[in-house]
C-alpha cells in the first residue's frame, strides 16, 4: 500500500518520499522525518494494512488521526491547502 499511496500523490504533483527502510525502528524514522521539516508524515503498518487506513500526522500541531485509503488524495491535498 506505501508504494500505491505514493504513486497517487506523485500523480497529483505532491512531492514524496518513501522511507521503507527496514534496519530503522519506526520512531528514529518519525524523528527524522520531523527534524527535517516533513509537514505531514503518513504511517502505514499492518494495523493500517488490515482496516484500509492510513495513520496520518502533522508536524505542525502534532494531530495525529487515521484517514481511509480511498480518501487519501483530498484529504492530503486540504491539509496541505491549510498548511500554506
């Protein structure tokens, strides 16, 4: 699902990257990530997997809430519109 999620947002010009390391605990990976800036942070792991849903975080007021897989594009695109 990682893969297909970023296929769509590079589809709709938003800049991604993956991090699908596998030698790095998810929390470093989360640290990283805020440390160099990311505003929206997407979560995907076998929970996520199984319902459909995608743990979506935001660097700015640390919200954190799961999205539906199928919601993925409009939600991404009106949290970005309100970060700007």
């Amino acid at each position: 699902m990682s893969k297909k999620c970023k296929e769509i947002l590079i589809n709709k010009n938003i800049r991604v990257i993956l991090d699908d390391r596998e030698n790095v605990t998810s929390g470093r990976k989360y640290n990283e990530w805020e440390m160099k800036g990311i505003p929206i942070r997407l979560e995907i792991g076998e929970k996520e997997l199984a319902e459909k849903k995608i743990k979506l975080a935001r660097r700015c007021d640390n919200n954190k809430r799961d999205i539906l897989f199928a919601d993925l594009e409009s939600t991404i695109e009106k949290e970005l519109k309100e970060i700007k």
